[in-house]
C-alpha cells in the first residue's frame, strides 16, 4: 500500500515526504507530508481488509487536519 501511495507524488519529491500514521475522524490514516500537509489518506477496514480508501488532498480541507484542536469534555 506504501507503494501505491508514494506513486502519487513525483518522483523527485519522494526524498522529502514523511509517511506517519494517524486517526483521522475516528478512522485509521496515512498523513504524508514534506515542507507542507500533502494529503491524508483514511482507510476503512471491515473483517481484516480494506473496503475504502479515502483521499483528501484539498488544501482548505487539509487545513482542518494540520490545526492542532484540544479535545475536551
């Protein structure tokens, strides 16, 4: 899945990107970044596998992502 992954982004770039993995809206994800937030790819899973793969690369939605946010009750 990495690998598919990293085929999104030039070659020339992949050096530079930093792959961490995240929760995202509750949902395990891949956040992939370099000088900036390149995307977040959420990967819903049922039975062991995966049945979806999401990606947001929208930069106002990814601006959502990378604000840190306190959680509180």
């Amino acid at each position: 899945m990495a690998a598919v992954l990293m085929s999104l982004f030039h070659p020339e770039r992949l050096a530079d990107l930093r792959m961490q993995r995240v929760n995202c809206n509750n949902t395990p994800a891949i956040l992939i970044s370099g000088e900036r937030l390149e995307g977040v790819f959420l990967i819903e899973i049922a039975d062991g596998k995966i049945i979806n793969f999401y990606a947001i690369r929208n930069p106002d939605k990814l601006l959502a992502v990378a604000t840190l946010r306190q959680i509180s009750r």
